[in-house]
C-alpha cells in the first residue's frame, strides 16, 4: 500500500464521473425537460441529403432556418442564438418530422411538405415574397419578375431576387422553383449544383 | 452569445464532478438535470463577460445544498434506500466508488473545498465564496481534504 498522490487521487474522482456518465442520456432528458417547460426557443439536428449535410432549426411555432453546409452550421446556431434566443438544444422537436418529409422528397416520394413553417426571420416585402414562394408547386418554375407582381411589387425584381437568396427556409420554402426571365437558373443559397440538382428532380420526378 | 447547446457540451463533465462528488452517484443525474435547467432558464439574462464555469458550477452548489437540506427533512424510510454498490465488487470500478465514500466522509466544507478547487478547478477566491468562508479557510480546507482522502484512500500496489 502506498499514499496516492493529490493528483492521482483527482484524476481517480474524475474518471469515476466522467466515464461513468450517461452524457447522451441526460442530455436528451434536459431537452425533453426544458421543451416542457417552455424554455426550449430553438431546437435543432442535421441530416445527410443528396446536396450535403443540411442543419434544420424549429421554434415552437415550427421550422424557422434550414441551413446548407456551405453556410458553416456552427455560425448558423450563433446567427439563431442572437436573432432568437440563445436557449438552443439540440432535440427531435418539430425537426425529426421534417427530416423524416425531406427524406421522401429526395427519394421522389413526397412533392407537398407538410409542417409548420415560422418566418419570422424574414420581415416585409422578403417575408410577402416567401409566403407566395410556399405556392409555387412541385415540378414548376417562376421567373422573378412573377415572383415580385405575386409579392405585391411588380417594380421589385431584384428585392424579390434577394428575397430567395436570403430565404431562411430553403427546400421548405422552395425559393429553388425561381428562375431568370430567361430560363437560366439564378443564384442559390446553396450553391448553383444544389439548384440544378433540385430542379432536375422535379423535372423528372 | 453562443448557443446553449456549446455550454451544455463544454461544461457537462465538469458539473457532473460536482454533483457526483458532494451527492454520491444516485442524486447526482438529477441535480445535474436541476443545475443545467436552471441555467437554461437564466441564461439569456448572464453578462457576456461572465465565467461560464464559476456560474453553472454555482448553481449546482446550489441545488447540492437543497438535495441535502431535502435529506435531512424527509429521512427516507430504509426499505425506500436505492442499492449501493457493495464495497469492493459489482462496479466497473469498484476503487473510484471507495474513493467516492471517502470523499463523502469528509466533512461538508473540507469536500466543498476539494471539489470546487481541484475538480471544478476554481480559484480559491471563488471557492471561498461559494463555501461563504475565508480564501484562508478555503485553502485550508482543501489541504486538510485532499491530505484526508490520501491517507483515507491508498490503493493497492498491483
């Protein structure tokens, strides 16, 4: 028998929590916890997709961002944490669905998504033009001069063309069914590869 | 401000220390649940400047002395007590349990002490005010706790 040392005696208290811890338990447990108690303000998952892993984020009043993994998810989470509120967890709530419909969209299974959108990141004419992008079906497309006399400003095509840069709900929101007057594609929020994709497989699909 | 979930990620470890250390294991997941709740709760409201560490580490301090406070009040009847784990085998690591009764054992200030300077890695300063005594009598505590687990806790030479 010998004296342990102070450190090997703090190494022993440490290990014995640390390795003895269900984390991912406790951790899913304070989610479920802080959604009943009202204080989950964002909750959030990623998931894998044919155009990359995309990060969804939903409030109690439903999907608010769908980021791509060109936007960087970790400095997503910070933009939603000071646009929000910082009470962010990671959770299924609102999220798992929504995962579960992008899921049979890709697979050319689903053509209507059928869950709560908030766009509360998007204000005015951004926000009128997002609500006329929601009705834009599957498989067509419209020019952004369309998009701007829908939103209620015939004279505001390129504030519309910024609208569907900037839509924080891509895919859900399907700002990818905007195109040019001309027929070619535009900008995306997730890359011009990402769009192509998209309206390849409405066109097909 | 960073997300809640980075916090939780980061400082999860070190909060557990704590519950672990002055609850023993049966309490300690819940008032791990309690401090991280409550600091969800409050979060939006801490200065930017604020040491995370020294602020969730002071809530657990907290719902740690409301556990034993809930203790003292309501004695459980002993057909109620969860099972330990025997001394010396079951556990996977039937030492560090040893070395968690020891450290129950200790008296509260001295395991406070221990805990919050060299688990939580607070400086005494903080330690002092956490266990409303003098940094004198924080450091005093922690030595006195630290050379009370050696003698309490040699381990075998195998």
């Amino acid at each position: 028998m010998t004296m342990p040392t102070n450190r090997e005696i703090i190494d022993d208290l440490t290990f014995a929590s640390d390795e003895m811890t269900d984390f991912v338990g406790l951790r899913a447990r304070l989610a479920a916890h802080a959604d009943r108690e009202g204080l989950l303000d964002v909750s959030y998952r990623t998931m894998d997709s044919p155009i990359g892993p995309l990060l969804l984020a939903a409030t109690p009043a439903g999907l608010v961002r769908v980021a791509f993994e060109g936007e960087n998810h970790d400095d997503v989470l910070v933009e939603l944490a000071t646009a929000i509120s910082p009470r962010i967890l990671r959770s299924p709530r609102g999220v798992d669905e929504v995962a579960r419909q992008l899921d049979e969209y890709f697979a050319g299974r689903r053509r209507v998504f059928e869950v709560p959108v908030d766009l509360q990141l998007s204000r005015g004419f951004r926000r009128a033009v997002l609500q006329h992008l929601l009705e834009i079906p599957y498989g067509v497309r419209e020019s952004y001069a369309v998009v701007a006399t829908a939103a209620g400003n015939s004279r505001a095509v390129r504030a519309a063309g910024t609208a569907c840069a900037t839509n924080p709900i891509p895919l859900v929101v399907p700002c990818h069914r905007v195109v040019r007057s001309d027929g070619t594609y535009g900008q995306y929020r997730g890359g011009p590869a990402a769009k192509h994709t998209l309206l390849t497989m409405e066109a097909t699909g | 401000m960073q997300p809640f979930e980075e916090v939780v990620a980061q400082h999860s470890p070190v909060v557990m220390r704590v519950c672990r250390a002055l609850l023993g294991p049966i309490e300690a997941d819940d008032a791990w649940s309690e401090t991280f709740l409550a600091a969800l709760r409050a979060y939006p409201d801490l200065r930017p400047e604020s040491n995370i560490r020294g602020w969730l580490v002071t809530i657990a301090h907290r719902k740690a002395i409301d556990h034993i406070r809930a203790r003292k009040r309501a004695p459980e009847p002993a057909d109620d007590l969860p099972e330990r784990l025997p001394a010396g085998g079951g556990g996977p690591e039937p030492d560090d349990t040893e070395l968690h009764s020891a450290l129950a054992a200790l008296p509260f200030k001295q395991r406070g002490a221990v805990v919050y300077r060299y688990l939580a890695d607070l400086p005494y300063a903080e330690v002092a005010a956490l266990l409303e005594c003098s940094e004198a009598a924080a450091r005093r505590n922690a030595a006195d706790g630290i050379a009370r687990l050696r003698r309490d806790y040699q381990k075998d030479e195998s």
